[in-house]
C-alpha cells in the first residue's frame, strides 16, 4: 500500500510540474500573439499609407481644377 501511494505521489508531482510547464508555454504563446498583433496592426498603417502614396504619384490627374469658370 505504501509502494502504490508512494507511486501516486511521483504520478501527481510529474502531472504538476507538467501542468506548470504547460501554463509557462501557454503563457509564452500569449505574449506572442499579443506582439505579432501589434505588429501586424503596424504594418498594416503602413501599407495603408503607402497605398495612399502610391495612389497620389500614380493618379490620373484631376481635370476639374483645370475646369473654365463661368465669368
């Protein structure tokens, strides 16, 4: 009797250090996600900006400024 529960005790401390080790890499991968979203939130203002002054260089130009005012 005193073999099995000497058995269990190893049983539940390996199960706990698994558990701890487990919450450590969940925890690791959490820190992850929350800067690769930061990141990618970044990148994409960046884009966007760039669009914009890809957009600008490459536009046609606006003829309505060229447009004769009635006098």
């Amino acid at each position: 009797m005193r073999a099995r529960a000497a058995e269990q005790q190893q049983d539940l401390a390996r199960v706990r250090a698994e558990r701890d080790d487990l919450r450590g890499q969940a925890q690791l991968l959490a820190r992850i996600v929350h800067v690769l979203e930061i990141e990618n939130s970044n990148l994409k203002e960046t884009n966007a900006a760039l669009e914009q002054q890809v957009a600008a260089q490459s536009a046609v130009p606006d003829l309505t400024r060229w447009r004769r005012r009635p006098e």
